[in-house]
C-alpha cells in the first residue's frame, strides 16, 4: 500500500499541523476557534495472520488508483473535538496562512 498512511500516524500529523497553526497565530489579532474537526476518509482495513497480529486501518489518498480493489475499503467519518490537555475546557485557537489547495 505505497500510497497509503497509517490511521494513527495520519491523526499524528494532523495533531502536529494544528499545533504549528496555534503556535503560527499567537497573538495574531485574527484567530480561529477550533470547535470540531469532521475527517471523511476512505480506509482500508488489513489484518494479519500471525500470532498477536492487530487490524490496522490505511488511509487511501483521495486519487487513489483502481489497484486497490482488492483490499477491503470503507468510508468513514470520524469528528475530532479539539482540546488542550492543560485544559480541556478552554477552547484551541488556531491561525495561520491558507495554503493554495485548502478548502
């Protein structure tokens, strides 16, 4: 699954691509409050067959080519509440530049 990324490690990235945009918009006099987070993804599930083998989830790339047929894939959608484990009732802020490709 070359052009595939871990569940984990893809919210990994995501955690750490907030907190460079909360760090980014430090005071900066127009912020965002992050408020929930909604991911659509399409994933597929692989599960081995060795002994203590997991079910891992793989995250497709959007484009992703017709070989993947084979692999049992599902969309799902999961909703992220952000919090700042400090203090969790104190809502994330979040600022920085848009990208090009954004939406």
């Amino acid at each position: 699954m070359d052009d595939a990324v871990e569940l984990a490690d893809m919210i990994a990235q995501l955690r750490s691509e907030l907190g460079r945009a909360m760090a980014a918009g430090s005071g900066e006099a127009l912020r965002f409050q992050a408020e929930k987070l909604e991911l659509e993804l399409t994933v597929g599930v692989e599960r081995s067959r060795e002994p203590g083998a997991k079910v891992r989830f793989w995250v497709f790339d959007v484009g992703a080519s017709a070989r993947h047929a084979q692999t049992a894939q599902q969309r799902i959608t999961l909703t992220l509440q952000p919090v700042m484990s400090e203090a969790p009732d104190t809502p994330a802020w979040i600022s920085g530049e848009e990208l090009t490709d954004e939406r």
